[in-house]
C-alpha cells in the first residue's frame, strides 16, 4: 500500500507547488500592473501648494486658490504676476476648465524654463491662448485667438468658444513632441515639434528676439495674468 500511494503523494505535492508559485507570479503581475498605472495617475493642481509665482517662492497676491477655483484678479498688467507649478513635466496630459472676462487675455504654458533671466514664461514656453475672441479690443490675429498655440499655429475649424463669462474646457498632450490643443471636447490644433514645419514657424520672425522660446521639452506648466479676470477649476494633469 505504501509504495502506492507515496508516488501519488509525491505528485499530489508538486502540483500543489506550482500552483503556489503561479499563484505568486500573479500577484507579482498584478503589483507591477498597479505600479505602472500609479504612474499614470491624474494630479490634482488645484490646491495652494500646488502653484507659486513665476521666479518667487510663494503664491502672489494677484491669485488666489480656494473652494475648488484658481482665480487670476488680473493686477500685474501683462507681466510679472504669472504662476508656475510646483513640479516640471515632459510627457504629460492636462486638463482644465477656464472662462474670462469679456474683452480678455490670458494663457497655459507648458515647458516653462525658470530662470531671473526671465521675466515671464512666454519667453520660453509654448501657449495654450485664454482669449475672449468676440470681445477683444484691438487687432486679433488667427494665432492670437483662444485655443491657439500663440504664434505658432491657429485652431481648426472645429473650434467652437463660449462667450466670456462662460465655462470653456481645454485639454493639452504633449507626448515626444507630438502636441494636441482641444477646445470644448473637438482637436484643433495638431502639430508635431519635430518637424521641418515646425522650426519655419519657429524660425520666422515673431521669435527673433526670444531665442530660448521652445528649446525643451520638459518643463513648469503656468497660468497667465495678462491683465484681467479670469478662472480656472478642475485642473489635473497627468504623465505620460
């Protein structure tokens, strides 16, 4: 009987084992699977310590960050009191919700340098504009229009903008230079940093006197105080 059922038992017990030891390499699957996709998270931006004033230390007085709304009072003309993140991306996803005051100005940046070389991040960084289209006083060209990305490349025909005063969402990705601008849930604009196309527009006269504008691909993102009022909310970004 013994020599019966010791094979038996002996195979019972190497069955056994592999289960266990493809029941650890599951789990160890798994762990890697949840760390990639922690990797990814969105992030929130919406809080105090989340933001601080462009080559300062601290959020700037022209700002204020409270009950779920970022709001730009527009005291600091159209220099000077812009706000950066507190952390750099290169790959990123980011997302936002934005109105304006009617007749106003305003912008995202992503892949802002820092430096007191600098007085604003425009001098190096691409622009998601924040315009009130209809109300704005002046000439307006295409590329100065909301949605655009400044001086560079004008929105689609799919733009569709809501009044100042109203709710407009936006959305940048910027994946190995690859770039997307959305406007209220449609692309439009698409352009690819790499590009012969690119570096004509970049090379064509409105950035003679900015030669650091676009030299990276990493960087702060920042919000614009170009004089007037304006709010954000909802805003989250993500890397890629």
């Amino acid at each position: 009987m013994k020599k019966i059922y010791l094979p038996l038992l002996l195979c019972l017990g190497l069955i056994a084992c592999k289960g266990e030891n493809k029941d650890e390499k599951t789990a160890d699957s798994a762990v890697q699977e949840e760390a990639v996709n922690t990797g990814n998270d969105w992030i929130s931006l919406m809080e105090p310590d989340d933001w601080r004033g462009y080559n300062q230390d601290s959020l700037p007085s022209n700002w204020s960050i409270e009950e779920g709304l970022i709001t730009c009072y527009g005291k600091a003309g159209d220099m000077g009191g812009d706000i950066i993140s507190t952390e750099t991306f290169d790959n990123f996803e980011l997302e936002f919700e934005w109105k304006i005051t009617e007749g106003g100005n305003s912008g995202v940046f992503y892949h802002v340098v820092e430096d007191t070389i600098y007085h604003s991040p425009y001098q190096t960084a691409p622009e998601y504009q924040v315009l009130d289209d209809d109300g704005y006083k002046g000439p307006l060209e295409d590329w100065q229009k909301a949605g655009a990305n400044y001086a560079m490349h004008v929105a689609n025909d799919k733009k569709e903008l809501k009044p100042a005063g109203n709710w407009n969402s936006g959305r940048i990705v910027f994946n190995q230079g690859k770039v997307e601008h959305w406007l209220n849930g449609e692309k439009i604009v698409e352009f690819d940093k790499n590009s012969e196309d690119w570096k004509t527009k970049r090379n064509s006269g409105k950035w003679n006197d900015y030669p650091d504008y676009g030299k990276t691909n990493d960087g702060y993102l920042a919000l614009q105080d170009h004089g007037a009022g304006v709010w954000y909310r909802n805003v989250r970004v993500r890397r890629l």
